[in-house]
C-alpha cells in the first residue's frame, strides 16, 4: 500500500520532533511575553503611588508613622518644647 503524502503518511511530512519542540518554544515565549507586556502595563497604568506600602515614600512598610507623626508625638508626650517642634516641623516639611 503505498502512502499519498496526507497528513500522517511518510516520512518528510511536517517538521518532526525537533520542529515540534522548536515550535512549543516559540509559543511559551509569545505567551511570556504577553504576560510581561501585560504587567508593564498595569504598572505604567497604576501610576507612582505603586510600591511605597502606604509610608508615602518607597519602601515603608504599611501602616508605618510619618516622620510628622512621630514629631507631633514626641511633642505631645513633653519629650522636646514647642521651639525644638517647630524647628523640627519646618525641617521636615521643607
């Protein structure tokens, strides 16, 4: 019986094992890309406020005390005067 050259028949048809790996290559790359692309997005989108864990500067952890709070804490426990807070204050808030 001899084979036609159809899908499945013979050899020289389609790429074979090596193309098949080749090709799942390309496609787990597209896909990844996709996802990078996607994330960039979301970044770019989501603006400067992303990663500062809610300290108002990056790398504070959430729920961290601004520098201002701690000051107006320090003031209210007697810790240091009204002119060393004032000093202080205006330091901090430029």
């Amino acid at each position: 019986m001899m084979m036609d050259g159809s899908w499945g028949g013979g050899y020289g048809t389609g790429m074979g094992v090596i193309g098949g790996i080749f090709m799942m290559i390309f496609w787990v790359a597209i896909i990844v890309g996709i996802i990078l692309l996607v994330v960039w997005l979301v970044r770019q989108v989501s603006g400067p406020t992303t990663g500062t864990g809610g300290g108002g500067y990056p790398g504070a952890a959430a729920g961290a005390e601004s520098a201002l709070d701690i000051l107006r804490k320090r003031y209210a426990r007697g810790e240091i005067d009204k002119a060393e807070y004032e000093e202080k204050r205006r330091d901090l808030t430029g």
